[in-house]
C-alpha cells in the first residue's frame, strides 16, 4: 500500500499548485494595475470673474463723479450771473453819462472804450468757455459710461463677469 499512489492524493497536489499559481497571477495583476496610476492634478479653482455694476445708478464713482461735475457747472454758473450783473451796471452806468438820445451803436462804442466792460467781457468770453468744457466733459462722462454699462450687461448675459452690489466703486473717487 505503501508504494501505490492514491489519485486522491495527486489530485490535491495539482490542486494546491494551481491556487497558489493562480494566486500569484492575480496578485501581481493587481500590482500591475493598481500601483502605477497617474495622480490627478489638483483642480484649479474657476477664474475669477471681474465683478461689474448692471446699473449705472450702483456706481458709487460714477454718482460722485456726476456731483462734482454739476457743482463745477453751477459754481459757472454762479460766476457768469455775478459777471453778467457786473456787466448790466456798467451798461447803466455808461448809458447814463450818455445823451438820453444816444442810439444802440453810440452806446456799444461807448462800452468798448471802457476799461471795465472790456474786463468784464474778457471774463465773461472765459467763463463761456469754462462752462463749456465742463459740459462736455459731462457729456463725454455720460456717453462713456452708458458704452461701459453696455458692456458690462452684455459680459454677465454671456456669464463672462459677476455683479456687483452697492458696497464697491468699480472706479476709486479723486479726492481734491
């Protein structure tokens, strides 16, 4: 008995070789392919979107830039309606010292003559021009800012920027 080989034992032989060949199969698969995978990279936060004023009227900078232009064209204003008086007196006062009879043209030489009214006229000729170039630059301001509002609706229609709230002027305000 002893030198006849059981089946059974055999059997269990190739059994026990095959798990454990099949094992070492399976476990270097895993090695193979769990060990070498790539490492994601970190993602990025999303850009971030520039912040803009939907509405004109938000703007902080642009409604103090707005004040200050109105108070420069009234303080122009105020300048050309003191010239204007000054300029009224001297008109009496020439008209006065002229016959009664004197026509529009006698008085009008009269005035050029007089230091005064040609002081006063040179003022009143650059407070014109003051006031209009304050106006224009208000135009300029406003047409500026209408095309940038344009813009900026149009960018957070397209998702291309964020609105701001009150809290932050797109523009920091000069301070004089």
């Amino acid at each position: 008995m002893w030198c006849v080989q059981s089946p059974m034992k055999e059997h269990f032989k190739w059994s026990v070789r095959a798990l454990g060949q099949g094992t070492l199969i399976l476990v270097a698969a895993v090695l193979v392919f769990s060990g070498c995978k790539k490492k994601e990279e970190p993602k990025k936060p999303a850009p971030a979107l520039p912040a803009v004023y939907a509405d004109r009227v938000n703007d902080k900078a642009y409604i103090a830039t707005l004040m200050a232009n109105r108070e420069q064209q009234a303080k122009d204003a105020r300048e050309r309606l003191s010239l204007s008086l000054k300029m009224t007196q001297c008109v009496t006062r020439v008209r006065g010292a002229l016959p009664p009879e004197a026509t529009a043209e006698v008085v009008q030489k009269a005035l050029e003559a007089d230091p005064t009214w040609q002081e006063l006229d040179n003022q009143m000729k650059r407070a014109d021009v003051a006031a209009k170039e304050t106006r224009k630059q208000a135009q300029d301001m406003v047409r500026n800012r209408m095309k940038d509002a344009l813009r900026d609706n149009q960018a957070l229609s397209k998702g291309e920027a964020k609105a701001l709230d009150n809290a932050q002027p797109s523009v920091p305000v000069e301070e004089k």
